[in-house]
C-alpha cells in the first residue's frame, strides 16, 4: 500500500515534465529563474522586447536544457496577443508562468514625467494582469488539485518599504510593485479554483541591467543597509522560483515572499 503522505526529497523540487514561461527572461532575474528551470528539468521559453537578445540567450541556455525564444513587448495589447497566440501554437498546456517583465523609472517629485509613470505602470501591473489572463486557458489544461498550474509575480521589495537608499524619486515602480504584491493575492482567490496558484517574489537587490546603475553608485550603501551585508546571488533567486514552481510549493498560495536579505525589515 503506497503511503500518499510519504516525503520523497529527491523529486520534492524536480521540474521534468513541466512547461515555463519566463518573460524578462533574457538577461537579470529572469535569467536567473530561467536557468534555474532548465537544470530542474523543465522545458523553457523566454521572452523579451528585443528579438536579436532573446534569440542568443535561449541558444545559449539550451547547454541546460530545452529552452526557446518567444520575442514580443507584453506591454504592447498587439505584441502580447500575438506571443498567446504563438505559444498555443507550440504547447498543449502551460505549467509555469513568470510575469518578471519590468520596467522602472527615476525622476524627482517635481520633475517626474507621466509618460515615464505610466510606462511603468502599464507594463509592470496592466500587462502583468491581461497576460495571466489570456494565459488561463493554457494554464488549467492540465492542471490538478494535488498539482497546480503556477503564476510566479516579480514584485521588489520597494513594493514593501519606502526605498530610499537612490536618493531618486522612483514612485512609479515602488507604486507598481506594491500593486503587483495585492494583486498576486487577489488573483490567488480568483485563479484557485481552477488549480491555478499565484504567488510573488519580493527581490532585493541583484546584479541587473535594472540595477547595474545604483550597484555602481551606491551598492557599499545598499549593503550596509541589508541586514546580511550584501547583495543576493542568482543562486538564490533562481531557488526560490524552483521551490514555488515545483511540488514543494504546491500548497503555497497568495504569498508575497521577500528575498532580500531582510532589507524591507531595516
């Protein structure tokens, strides 16, 4: 008689099998998240703005695994549609969704643009919102009670605490992001149900091209304000997904999980 509550570790984070969807995954945290993926077993296609970026990226994540490139602006309703549209193409079912595409934006108080605010905006809440949703159908095909379909929602820590280690207005993207967090819990109700769960990561601070600049001005700052004294490791970025994306994280729902070396708590 099999023991269905017995703990098999060796498969407890095991990927093989499953299909993922990373957007932003050519380069930064999506990368991360990515290759993590791809050496957990799982089939990947990333996405990103620039076809030429995508392309060489997935080839070159493809000494991990089955990784391909998916190139489209999920800001873009026309863009979007047609990456829906091209992935249905490809797959029978959906198992992993990575809403990590971003954007961010520094400006002072009195200066700020409104281009520039909604820009951020719409691509870090709007376009985060209307792919999950035109994704669902993909998403539930295969997706159980005792294995559901995951939606994995970038945030930051900024959408945590008031950052001000920039010493630079970033108000769309602390807005944004804090948005994303309350959304992942909205969406974990609606989408549970059909075997779907939603959780968010809360990064801190990475080697990025979104952080490239800050880490070059201010990251002996940045570091003495973590708790742990340092910035987080891909490592570390990419374990968290693989915990949420695996059967270790099947009954994990509604989450907003910082990974920050404690950063939003000082």
């Amino acid at each position: 008689m099999t023991d269905t509550n017995a703990i098999n570790v060796s498969t407890l984070f095991d990927l093989s099998g499953k299909t993922a969807l990373v957007t932003g995954g050519s380069r930064g945290i999506g990368k991360m998240i990515a290759e993590g993926f791809l050496q957990a077993g799982a089939t990947v296609y990333i996405s990103s703005r620039k076809a030429s970026v995508s392309d060489a990226v997935a080839a070159e994540l493809s000494s991990l695994g089955t990784c391909h490139s998916l190139p489209a602006d999920v800001a873009d309703d026309a863009d979007r549609a047609r990456l829906v549209d091209a992935l249905a193409q490809q797959i029978d079912q959906l198992d992993i969704l990575v809403n990590n595409a971003g954007a961010a934006w520094g400006a002072p108080y009195d200066e700020f643009p409104e281009g520039g605010f909604r820009k951020v905006l719409e691509l870090n809440v709007t376009a985060l919102f209307f792919l999950t949703r035109d994704l669902t159908p993909l998403l539930t095909i295969t997706a159980s009670a005792d294995d559901p379909a995951r939606v994995i929602n970038i945030g930051s820590m900024d959408g945590l605490h008031v950052p001000t280690v920039l010493q630079t207005g970033t108000f769309p993207y602390s807005a944004s992001k804090a948005a994303v967090h309350h959304l992942t819990r909205t969406l974990a109700i609606e989408l549970a149900p059909r075997h779907i769960t939603v959780n968010a990561v809360a990064p801190g601070f990475f080697e990025s091209k979104m952080t490239e600049a800050s880490l070059a001005n201010f990251q002996d700052q940045i570091e003495r304000n973590c708790p742990l004294g340092r910035i987080g490791r891909p490592e570390e970025m990419a374990g968290v997904a693989i915990y949420l994306a695996s059967r270790a994280g099947a009954y994990t729902n509604g989450t907003v999980i910082p990974v920050d070396g404690g950063t939003s708590l000082a």
